[in-house]
C-alpha cells in the first residue's frame, strides 16, 4: 500500500503546475502564531510539527482503515512532492537567459527552480551553478526526504518533514531549527548522494561520496552539490542543467524501482 501511495501521489505530482495549494500558507501563519506566544525555540518545534505528526499516527492507529490510510498518505505525500513541472520551468528559463531576460530568469529560478536569491544576483555569470544546486536540492527536499521518512513512519514520517521544509522558509527559523532539520535529512541526503554515483559517475563519484557522507556537519547543500557535480563528470556548460535534471529524474526512478523490488521480495 505504501508503494501505491508513492506511485500515485509521483504520477499526479508530475502532471500537476504551479503551486495553488492553500495548506503552505496557512502552516505558515500556524508557526508565526506560535513564535508569538514566545514559548521557546523546543516547545514551539514540539507543538509545531510533532503534535500533528503525533494525532495522525494516533488517529490512524485508532480508526485502523486502509482506505484512510492511503488517501491521508496520497494527500499528504502530493503536499510533499508539490507540483513536478520542473522541466518546462527550466527550459522556460533557459529561453529567458536566451533573450536576454535576465530579471526575469532570475525570478523564476528563485520562485520555481530553488535557486538561492540571497546568494545570486541577475545576470550572475554563476546562475546556472545556482540553478543546478537549487534543482537538487528541491527533488531532495520534495521527493528524496519524504519517501525516506514516508516508508519509515508512514504518513506521519512524511507530515513531519513537511512541516519543517515548510516552516524552514518561515523568517523565525532558528538554529534549533535548522539543527533538527540537519538530523532529518543527513540520511536522506547521502543515500540521494549515493543514488546520483550509482546512476553517474560512480567510479569517479564514489570516493567522493565517502569523503563527503562521514561528515556530520557536513552542509546538505554542500554535499548534495558536490556529490552531483562528481556524478555528472565533465559536462559542456550549455548542457550542464539538461545533465543535471536528467541524473537527478535516473536517481528517482532507481528509488522506484528500488521500492517496488522490496515488494516484491516482501521486505
């Protein structure tokens, strides 16, 4: 059932464009209101995310119906993947840079192409290396980290880390935050890591990857993008985004197919 959920929630996920959801919004003003109440960096995260991941888990086990079940996971699975329209958003912004728009490119990067504003500016001559570390780290966030938690917790594995990728673009995130969003993923981005070698250039990458994974502080952003580049090998610029998403959709697929041996060998 866990493998259908994810199947389903991936193939409506990538039909899907634009970002229209409500439930972003208002998990947003849920933390600024709690911030407010001044109840400390722990308790705020404690009643923030884990409450709610606690009550789905105590509500599916109380009511213990698959039916439920599988459409809470879908729903709340699709909340992770959001929209996959990432390719036509990155040749929309390829054409941009062509004509010569680059406010415009710019723009959409940030808005949809998890490009960093704060570190690029329009017209960079390092967009593009932008653009390509905002790519992977959106499928991390959105797809990587939430399968992972999905198919160890269930649904509430995958509400959990939605909240804190959603409360993370909140302007009151705290170190505290972002040390429990490290424990989050720092499984999760290495096995992605470890995908990208497998589905690259692994005799190349995977060296690479050990120096990289055994860090524990190690920067997920740095990491990610260091691991990705050693999978790609030389690439020409110009196809250097085109490389990129199409290793990155080869590691998502190795993930699918990865899930689907387990459920045939009854794991």
């Amino acid at each position: 059932m866990d493998f259908l959920s994810i199947i389903l929630a991936y193939v409506v996920s990538i039909s899907l464009s634009g970002h229209g959801e409500p439930a972003t919004a208002w998990v947003l003003r849920w933390r600024t209101y709690l911030v407010g109440r001044d109840l400390g960096a722990k308790l705020t995260m404690l009643v923030y995310a884990l409450l709610p991941a606690l009550l789905i888990a105590g509500l599916l086990s109380w009511v213990d119906n698959l039916v439920l079940t599988f459409v809470l996971s879908v729903t709340l699975l699709l909340l992770a993947f959001q929209s996959g329209d990432q390719p036509e958003k990155l040749a929309q912004y390829q054409g941009l840079v062509a004509q010569g728009e680059q406010q415009a490119a710019w723009q959409l990067a940030v808005d949809e192409l998890g490009l960093v504003g704060q570190v690029y500016e329009p017209g960079d001559e390092s967009l593009d290396e932008g653009v390509q570390a905002g790519l992977s780290y959106l499928y991390l966030e959105r797809f990587f980290v939430s399968v992972f938690w999905f198919m160890a917790f269930g649904a509430p594995g995958v509400l959990l880390v939605w909240f804190m990728s959603t409360g993370m673009q909140d302007q009151h995130a705290d170190a505290f935050c972002h040390r429990l969003k490290q424990a989050l993923y720092w499984i999760p981005v290495r096995l992605m890591a470890f995908t990208l070698a497998l589905m690259g250039n692994f005799s190349q990458c995977f060296q690479v990857w050990l120096d990289q994974a055994r860090d524990f502080e190690r920067d997920d952003r740095v990491l990610l993008l260091t691991c990705l580049k050693s999978a790609l090998g030389p690439v020409a610029e110009d196809k250097m985004l085109a490389e990129t998403l199409a290793l990155i959709k080869r590691a998502q697929l190795a993930w699918l197919v990865g899930l689907a041996l387990l459920l045939i060998f009854g794991f």
